[in-house]
C-alpha cells in the first residue's frame, strides 16, 4: 500500500487525508487512509498520513469522517430531471452519484407520443407533461443525457409501457404480433446504445392486460446484449406470490437476471407475510439470478389508483390536476369536505398523485435487511409535495436504520447502497473504492448522518454528507452549506 519516492513527486488533483474507508465490498475493514484522486479516477489509496508530502490541487482533511463509494440509486424516476434540472440536487445531497432511470415500465426514451399535446398515459406523467416527451430513440436520449451534462451519472432500463405507447392505439389489451415485433425492435436499438436492459409496470392500467406472453416476447432480446428484466409486479398485495412467480418464468425464459423493483408487503391484508415473500425468492435463487430492491419507508407513493383507494390506510393526496388546492390533504379529509365516499373523491381528482401509508415496519426491516435486497430510493422529483425519499433515502439508511436501529453494520448498509448495487446493473468500475476505479465517492458523519426530510416538509438535504465527488469532481459540500458546488461532471453510463 506504501507508495515510492517518485511517486511523491506527481501532484494529484485531490487527496482525502485520514478518512475511515468503507470500500463497498461489504467487509468490515474500517481502514484509516488516505486518497489519491486524479484523471476522474482513484490513482492511490495509502494507510493515513503515508500521503503527508505528496502534492495535490485539492486536499480534503477527512478526520472523524467515513469515506465510501457514491450511493447508486437503483430505482429512480429522474429520467427527464437529469435533463431539465441537472443540477440534480435531491439526490447529490445525499450522497448519491449515479441514478438508475426507466424503472416501472415508464422511461423517457424512446417515446413518439401519438398526441404530443395530450397527458402522457398513466404513470409515463409521472415524468412530466408531454413536452418532456423528446427522446423518439435511445440514441437521441443519450446524446441529451451527454450534452446536459448532470450532476450525477445515468444508467437507464427501457420502460414496456412506453413501447407499448409507442405502437398501440389503446393500452387496454395485448398487443398483436406486429405491435410487438415493433416494440422489440425498439428494445434493440436502445440495447446497442447501452441500455441496461427491460423494467415493466404491471400493475399499471395501461399494462395491466399485457399477457405473460407478450412480455417474454418482449424480454427475448436481453440475453445476448446481457440485459436485465426490472419488475414492477403485476402485483404488491394479496396476489404478490403468483406475480413473483410470473417475473421468474420471464427471467427463465429469457435466460436473463430478475430485479424485483420496491419488494414490499402493501396493505393490510398482507402485512406480516414478508417471511413467505423472501422464501419464495430465496427459492427461485436456486435456479436462477434473482434480486430485488426497497425503499426504506412505511409509505409508498405514485399515481392516485383507484385500485388501491381503501379506508384501511392513510392517503396523502400529493398533486391533482383538476383541483390543485387539493395537494397536501388526506383524501378522508377530501372526502368528508366534499360529502362523498372516498372512491368518488377520487375520481374527482383525477389525475392525481398520492402517497399510500401501506406497510408495516417488521416487513420493511426483513425485506430491506435481506442479502438480496439493494437500496432504491422510487423518488418522484416532478411531484410537488414529493414522498420524502426522494431527498433522504440513502441517509435514512445509514442513520435510522443501521446506526439507531441496528438492523445492519454499517458496511452491509454501504454495501447495498454502492458494490452490490454496480454488481447487479453491470456498472463497470463503479461502486468501489478501488485503484483504477471511478472517483465517485462520498465523505460523511456516521455519527450525524441522518434524513431531514418528512413527509410534511419533505425537500430537505441530509444531516452529515460532507461532500460528494462525481467522476473525481468535487460536486456538493455539505455542512452549513449544503449546496452543490456548480461542478457537473456526471455522464451516460452504458451496459457493459
């Protein structure tokens, strides 16, 4: 580890002097070193104090601190942010440096809305208006990823519903054999282009009908360009075993890795069965490559689904289009206000977002505690009273739920924040604090790290991230500043 003479004498573009590294591997090896940044790279990792003399542009006095790979956000809905709003703070200010887009069988690329004047169907709105709608390839969503230039790296998954937007006229049935012809030969495009593979939205409306059939039609391509199927199941609640089944027999059929997006246990009815759901994916790892990810929260949060409009749960109405003055409010509390039964307030506030109070805490725990469960934050940047995990996610981790509670070592946590993360979506030389490795890192307070964020005041930055480089720039500062440093250097990162 101990460097030699001459290579004291090259200056560095930054050293991190005598952090805690945590490396993202998972080990408990709180090693106290010292880090050499140059080129966007880690060029030298030494025991702290062996780089007093060696000569850098910037240097970082990290004492007390933990140094740790970039957080990896692997389910995120920011495929247009990361355009329009580069700067990307919610997720740099907690520490994280890449953002895996696409998820839910919604994605910006490529989509050709048939009415670019009409509401995107239901949930491809939650990334926007149609005017956000710009990407009719891959390609072209790729060169504007490159050209914005965000704050943090992109790896996106291509979303079913948007193909199936792209060449249907209507949602509510299975597409004929032409129309899925087409949607793969779109899949095909975005896969040279580097696109990590096929997320699906089942339970979506617009989805819903969508045979098996047509999605392992659809999901034929991703073996030979070593792509992933992501999955929204077709179903969260009572049905949550049989849609774990039908993800399997996709990922079998198409020979490719499962990622089950946002495992959860969702209403009362199923609360307490995160034990069964766990063995079944422990069971289906013994045939094949399965995972899955969670969000560290009770409460869930999309579009306002009448499926899913109960009196058994709380619901946070978040954003409606026809009556505004209505975002904030419990819809028990719209519903009363208006003298009608919770199903037609809903319908009157159509479209409309929410956030579900669905789970329980001893199911979040076994499922976010599992060694086949990777950490997504699901975050909806584009809701104006946004579920609180689109800015504190990756912290509450690290603070609640490994420090106060805990549930993991701080390792493990790190672990399925960064290298298990990068290992499951094929992100080459990201996720670890390696030589030779990507300089995305982050610089934190173990002891301080906490979300600030609720659900009433939900866009705040974290407690306890000191700094945040991307691709070895230095691109957030923390403590009393909390603000990003206008250095974006993240870019497109592409399946490999």
């Amino acid at each position: 580890m101990m460097k030699t003479s001459s290579q004291l004498e090259k200056t560095y573009d930054t050293i991190i002097r005598n952090v805690t590294l945590i490396d993202g591997s998972g080990a408990a090896t709180n090693v106290s070193a010292d880090v050499a940044l140059a080129d966007g790279r880690i060029k030298h990792i030494a025991a702290a104090g062996a780089m007093h003399d060696w000569q850098a542009t910037h240097q970082v006095d990290g004492s007390g601190k933990v140094l740790s790979p970039g957080f990896i956000d692997v389910h995120t809905h920011d495929d247009t942010n990361v355009i329009r709003q580069p700067e990307m703070l919610p997720k740099l200010s907690q520490g994280v440096t890449t953002v895996v887009v696409g998820n839910c069988g919604i994605s910006a690329a490529p989509v050709s809305l048939q009415d670019p004047h009409s509401i995107p169907p239901d949930p491809m709105n939650l990334l926007g208006t149609a005017a956000a709608f710009s990407y009719p390839t891959f390609a072209s969503y790729v060169a504007a990823v490159n050209q914005a230039q965000p704050s943090i790296n992109v790896a996106a998954l291509v979303g079913h519903t948007a193909l199936r937007s792209n060449h249907m006229d209507k949602l509510d049935r299975a597409a004929t054999d032409d129309e899925i012809a087409a949607m793969c030969a779109q899949l095909s495009e975005a896969l040279t282009h580097g696109a990590l593979g096929l997320s699906t939205g089942l339970a979506y409306g617009n989805a819903i009908n969508a045979p098996t059939s047509e999605v392992m039609a659809l999901a034929a391509p991703l073996a030979a360009a070593g792509g992933i199927y992501a999955t929204h199941l077709r179903s969260e609640f009572a049905d949550i075993l049989e849609a774990m089944e039908e993800a399997f027999r996709i990922g079998k059929h198409a020979r490719v890795s499962v990622v089950i997006s946002h495992m959860k246990c969702a209403g009362v009815e199923n609360w307490g069965r995160s034990g069964e759901v766990m063995a079944a994916l422990e069971q289906a790892q013994r045939y094949q490559v399965v995972g899955c990810d969670c969000y560290p929260y009770t409460a869930s949060s999309s579009t306002l689904d009448l499926k899913q409009v109960t009196d058994t749960i709380d619901i946070q109405v978040t954003w409606s289009e026809p009556h505004p003055e209505m975002g904030g409010k419990m819809l028990a509390v719209i519903a009363s206000e208006w003298q009608v039964d919770l199903l037609e307030a809903a319908k009157r506030l159509q479209p409309a977002g929410a956030v579900y109070h669905c789970m329980q805490d001893d199911d979040v725990n076994r499922i976010l505690s599992h060694p086949a469960t990777v950490v997504g934050s699901d975050g909806l940047p584009n809701d104006p009273l946004p579920h609180p995990r689109l800015w504190g996610a990756f912290p509450r981790v690290l603070g609640y739920y490994s420090r106060e509670q805990k549930l993991f070592p701080l390792a493990v946590a790190i672990n399925k924040m960064t290298g298990m993360s990068a290992e499951r979506f094929g992100l080459k030389e990201r996720g670890l604090v390696r030589v030779g490795y990507w300089a995305d890192l982050v610089l934190f307070d173990a002891d301080t790290v906490r979300d600030a964020a609720t659900f009433t005041d939900p866009m705040q930055p974290a407690d306890g991230i000191e700094a945040v480089w991307v691709n070895g720039v230095l691109s957030y500062r923390g403590g009393a500043e909390k603000a990003a440093t206008g250095d974006r250097a993240g870019r497109f990162l592409a399946r490999q």
